[in-house]
C-alpha cells in the first residue's frame, strides 16, 4: 500500500512537471507590450495661428497623454501568429446626447479604441512571404514611419498631413482587409493590400475596396527605394490615386538620412475658385544620428506641405530637431524637441513649440 502511495506521489509530481512545462512553453509564445507618448508642451511664440493666446489664462503650456498602446501577440507554432492591439488617444468623445433639449455633451478622456486584431501566416504560397488577414497596417507609410523612428515625437509627413493643413488625403494607418507581401532576395521586397476604405475607425458604407502596392528596391547597400501607389474608386465615374516615393540613405555608420515625397489624385477634388482639379502634395526630408546605441542621438527633420497647387500663399513648411536621450535603458526616453511652422501666407506669424517628451515602452 505504502509502494502504491509512493508510485502515486511520484505520477502526480511527473505529470505536475509536464502541465507546468506545457504552460511555459505556451506562455514563452505570449507577449504583451505597453508604449506611452507623455509631452509636456509651452508655447515660444505667441501670435501664429496655433500659439497665439485668445483669452487671459487661456493654457500656452500644458501636460499630454498624447498616445497609449497595449499590445497582445501569440506566436501558435512556427508560422502563424496572432495580434491584438489598443490604442487610446485625447480625441473627444460624445458621452451624451439630449433631444429633447438638442445639446450633446463630450469629453476629452484617454479612451481605448481597437486599432489592430488580425493573424498572420508564414510562407503562405511561397517562402519569405506573410499573409495578413483582419485589421492590418496598412501600406501607405509603414516604411518612412520606421526609418524615422521618432513616432513618439511626431507623426510621419502623411500621416501628419491633415493635422498641418486641413486637407484630408484619405491616409490611414490601419484598416479591415487583406494584406500580403515578401522578398524575392535582399534586393526585392514587395507588399499588397485590398482594405475596405474606410480605415480602421469606421465601418465600411460602400461596394468600393482600396487597392495599394508597394515595391522596395536596394540597388546598393545602404540605398533604398520605396515605391507605393493605392487605388479607390470615389463612385461610378470617380477615382482616386496616392503616389509615394521614399529614399533611405544609410551608406555612413549611425547616420540615417532619408526623404519622402506623395502626390494625392483625387477627381472629386475641385478648386472652389479656380474650378480646377487640385492635388494636394508634400515632402518630407529627414535624419537621425546616434552617437551612442541605445543611449543617445540627435534628429532633425523638414516637412513641406502643398494643400492645393490651384491656390496661392497656402503652403506651410515644418521644421523638427530635437534630442533622444535614455540614461535608464530603452524603456525611457526623453525627447526634448522643437517644432517650427512658417507659412506662405504673410499675414500668419510663425508658430515657434517647445515639446517635451517622455516616451515609455514595457
């Protein structure tokens, strides 16, 4: 009876063993990861059309939860992997609505939304390829955003774009549909996606699908070439393009200096004076240096923005330079940083902003 007992004790610690294994290596497949954009921002000018003060104590310094994102991904096996991500921003949201007294009440809370959920598959078809189906990101400025790599300070020039002008150029940086892309050797790599249009913020409301490509050339090392277009017909008659070309120069040792340029071609765009078709444009032109890995660099960068090649005195230049520092390892960065904003227009003062940011990754 005492030899049973012993085998017994003996089968459970074995099989207590194996559980625990199985649950490790499960676990081991599990990641979850938190960025934070903290800013703390004052205002060094005070009469262009962002700084200038309208009202006594009217805020011309202020703290920002700018951006925070939790992200959960599961690696199930060697090929296929799962990614659910959050992201929460300051946007202000309508919490009530009266119709009675035809008032609607907002708030400014940090509110998490769904920005990605899709699964992606290895070598589907052929190797060195990945298949992504859901709420992907999407082509259209992936690339710039990661070889800029200061997301934390500002958002890329297309990304960017209606933030500066006003002008929507239908850009988004995630969207519902299918995405699929690889390399043919280390000179080729290329990406398509079908989305739905309407980006990740809406549901979809019409029959019309986005289509977007994307072809990446080395010709030498340490020189790419990033080509994108996207098609979307607007309605029966109606279409409109995107037209992108980014180049990376990577040739001296830190130092990463590139330039991205897009045309927007919508047929649905028209001049209210002019009655022209207009197309909005920019370019963007920027670097970083690192002096020491993951511890100190500088950035710098150049935004020019074209709204409406039909009108005059519109266009808006920014300027960015700044410092990223990281005594405490990776996980926080502080990024002192200006920002410049001269305008066309002679009767708009320049905006002069000093941003503070504190950039937190667990």
């Amino acid at each position: 009876m005492i030899n049973l007992g012993l085998k017994l004790t003996r089968l459970l610690g074995l099989l207590a063993l194996f559980f625990s294994f199985i649950a490790n290596q499960a676990m081991a497949q599990q990641t979850f990861g938190t960025t934070i954009y903290f800013d703390y921002i004052y205002f060094l000018s005070d009469d262009g059309p962002i700084t200038t003060v309208t009202a006594p104590g009217y805020r011309n310094n202020f703290f920002q939860f700018r951006r925070a994102y939790l992200t959960y991904e599961n690696r199930i096996g060697d090929r296929l992997r799962f990614r659910f991500r959050f992201d929460a921003d300051n946007t202000s949201n309508v919490t009530s609505v009266s119709f009675t007294r035809q008032t609607v009440t907002t708030d400014g809370k940090l509110r998490p939304y769904m920005k990605h959920l899709y699964f992606e598959i290895s070598d589907f078809l052929l190797k060195n390829t990945r298949l992504r189906i859901g709420m992907v990101d999407t082509l259209t400025w992936k690339p710039s955003e990661d070889k800029w790599g200061y997301r934390s300070v500002a958002k890329t020039l297309v990304d960017i774009y209606r933030d500066v002008t006003r002008e929507d150029i239908d850009a988004t940086s995630a969207d519902i549909g299918i995405w699929y892309g690889g390399s043919v050797n280390k000179y080729i790599r290329y990406a398509f996606m079908l989305a739905s249009g309407n980006h990740y913020t809406r549901i979809e409301n019409d029959k019309w699908k986005k289509l977007m490509g994307q072809l990446h050339l080395v010709p030498i090392a340490g020189l790419s070439l990033v080509g994108y277009i996207d098609y979307e017909k607007q309605n029966p008659t109606d279409v409109a393009y995107t037209y992108k070309l980014d180049i990376y120069f990577e040739m001296i040792r830190n130092l990463i200096i590139a330039s991205e340029y897009f045309v927007y071609n919508n047929d649905l765009k028209i001049d209210p004076v002019s009655k022209q078709k207009y197309k909005p444009s920019g370019l963007s032109i920027f670097g970083r240096y690192t002096i020491q890995l993951d511890y100190l660099s500088l950035f710098a960068r150049f935004d020019h923005f074209e709204p409406n090649n039909q009108r005059d005195n519109d266009q808006i230049n920014l300027i960015i330079a700044g410092v990223d520092w990281a005594p405490f390892g990776t996980s926080i960065r502080f990024q002192p940083n200006i920002w410049l904003y001269q305008y066309e227009d002679e009767t708009k003062k320049n905006d002069l902003i000093f941003q503070f940011t504190f950039f937190l990754s667990f």
